[in-house]
C-alpha cells in the first residue's frame, strides 16, 4: 500500500523490502482504524476529543481501565470490533518489526545497503582477508576507529573474520554499474583505493584504469584516489589522471602511510625500487665518531658542496635498530652505522674527510 504513497524513484528501492513495507502498511493501517474509531467514537458516545482518543488508547493496548467505557450499541460493538482488529495489527507490526530488522543484517551482509559511513575510507576488490585487516590494523594506528567500505561484486558477502571488525561495511556491485558509486557514498569519504582484481597479474591494472578513470569522475576534490599498481610498466595508463600509484609489494604500509601524508608512498617507492633518484645506504663512521646528529646534518651541506655530491642524512642505526628521527643531540658512537640517502658511487670516506674539514 505504501508504495502508492512514495515517489517512484523512492518506491523502486523499497519494492523488495517487504518486510519493512509489511511494517509501514502496517503502522499506516493502524492509524486509519484508530483515527476511524476516534470519530465513530466521538459523535456516538457524545464524548470529546481528548475522551476519544483516551478510549481508543486503552482499547488498542489492552490496557482496559474502563473509567470511560461505551454506553450505545453502536459504541460497543464498535469497540469489540475495533479490539480484535487491534490485537491483529499489533501482533503481525511486533512480528514484522523483527523480520524487518533481520532483513535489514540480511542485507547489509549481503551488500545491498548504502554505504552509512562519511569520512572514511572505501575499498575497491576485496583484497583478501590478511590484506584488509593489515590495512584496517594499521589505519587505525593512526585513526581509531576509521570507518571502512568495501565495494566488490566478485564476493557474495565478507569473511566472518572481517565482518566481526567494527565500522567495516560492505558494498556489493560493479564498478560499470552507476548505481555501485551512489550506493558507495565515495564524494561522502576521504580515500579511495582500489585494489586489482587479481592480485599478481599484471593485466589487472587494465580494469584498475577503468575503475580509477570511472570513480574520478564521481567523487569531489576533497576525495583522495589511490591505486594499487601490480606492474611499474603499466604507470602509463594513469600518467592523465589525479591518482596516486602504490606498487603492489609495498601495498598496506605504503597505502597507510600514503593516507595520512600526500607523496609519502611515492617517496618510499622511489627509495626502494632502486630505479629513480637516489637510493638509501649504510655507511660506517669512522672520523665522526663522537658527534651529534646535529653536527653531522649542519656540516653535510658544506661537505656536499665542497665533494660535489647530493646527500642527506637519513637515520641512525644503534645495535641493529634504525632511529629514523633521532634528537638533534644523540651522539654517532662507536659501533653505530649511519643510514644516507645519496646516489650510487659515493666515496663515504673521502665524504668524511670533508666533514671534518668543514667543522675545523
């Protein structure tokens, strides 16, 4: 009945939810009886508004306190009548309230409910199961709680190891199907990333420049896109569009970390694909043994200059353990090993001479 009442657009999404439109036929059925009733009541029984309504009230929850009951005919059979079809409503709205809900959890198990989460972070291909509770462990290092959706149409719903998460929804559809980026809520949220469909295979990049090329255009300038890249030769395809590659061996920690600083996962790519740029070395100190970080960052500019070389310090390494930000005033003691950042041939001891050159 309440599909008549709803516009068609709004009647088209609610026509197979039966359950829920069993429970509004039932609440509006109700009130037309009751309001039926309090009228009949009214004008038959000679009673007011407010003895009316407080007559219908007890009728229709059992209640009973017969300080006002029917004194015609007409007004109690109206009230016989009025109970039994009451009891009736009652009981068929109390069971259709629980199969509501339950088709409610059918569905969002199933992914065929909007995506109820803003400012947060929605996943393209489901990953797999190691691969997204990675990602959502360590997203939620840093935001605790970050809600997460998950869009994929080759699933039938998510593994009961990632549904038990809190705040993960899922969303099933396809990403050539308008309807999945509505549904998706992506203008609504702060990431997209999108996973390969197969993970390994370079060919999977293809459908993940459908997929980039399709959610760009739906989502707002607030919105970050990220993509998966299974190979560096396939860098092409997106070189046109306002995404940010994260190759897929380095995937959860630089995807993570690519969320929460812009550029990061570039960087770390670049220092460890060993393919643009400078690349990171271990160097043993010798002659410097003795300074603090401090000194060694202030005389490596002159140093650089004097050498004609590119180089920046980049961590301390004390008993095997890296301090990617050590205190200006940690000392470099014997046994360290010193982490720079530098392009490939320097000559580290003749680049120590030079510091100590440059700090006479």
């Amino acid at each position: 009945m309440i599909l008549f009442l709803l516009p068609a657009r709004l009647g088209e999404r609610f026509k197979d939810r039966k359950p829920l439109l069993l429970l509004f036929d039932l609440l509006i059925l109700g009130a037309v009886v009751s309001a039926g009733f309090v009228v009949l009541l009214r004008f038959v029984e000679d009673v007011t508004w407010e003895e009316a309504i407080w007559l219908v009230w007890q009728t229709a929850t059992t209640v009973g306190y017969g300080d006002q009951p029917a004194q015609t005919s007409i007004g109690r059979y109206a009230t016989m009548a009025f109970g039994l079809m009451d009891i009736a409503i009652v009981g068929a709205g109390i069971g259709a309230v629980f199969d509501a809900r339950e088709d409610r959890r059918r569905r969002t198990r199933l992914g065929l409910m909007d995506n109820p989460h803003r400012d947060g972070y929605v996943v393209f291909n489901f990953p797999g199961v190691s691969r997204f509770t990675g990602f959502v462990h360590e997203i939620r290092h840093v935001e605790s709680d970050a809600p997460v959706c998950v869009v994929d149409d080759a699933i039938e719903q998510l593994p009961e190891s990632v549904t038990a998460l809190p705040h993960v929804h899922f969303v099933k559809g396809s990403v050539l199907d308008k309807d999945t980026y509505t549904r998706a809520k992506l203008a609504d949220n702060k990431v997209v990333i999108v996973f390969p469909t197969h993970p390994g295979d370079p060919s999977s990049d293809g459908t993940t420049r459908v997929a980039v090329d399709l959610i760009l255009d739906t989502v707002t300038a607030d919105t970050r896109v990220l993509h998966v890249l299974v190979s560096p030769d396939n860098d092409w395809m997106f070189s046109h569009l306002a995404s940010t590659a994260v190759m897929e061996t380095l995937e959860v920690l630089a995807i993570v970390q690519e969320c929460q600083d812009v550029h990061s996962a570039d960087i770390v790519q670049r220092l460890l694909l060993n393919t643009q740029d400078a690349n990171p070395m271990t160097v043993v100190p010798e002659r410097i043994v003795g300074w603090t970080w401090q000194e060694f960052v202030t005389y490596a500019l002159p140093a650089a200059e004097e050498r004609r070389v590119e180089i920046n310090p980049f961590a301390i390494i004390k008993d095997g353990v890296p301090h990617l930000c050590p205190s200006r005033l940690e000392r470099i003691e014997e046994g360290d090993l010193l982490s720079v950042v530098a392009h490939t041939g320097l000559d580290w001891p003749a680049f120590e001479h030079a510091l100590v050159r440059a700090r006479e």
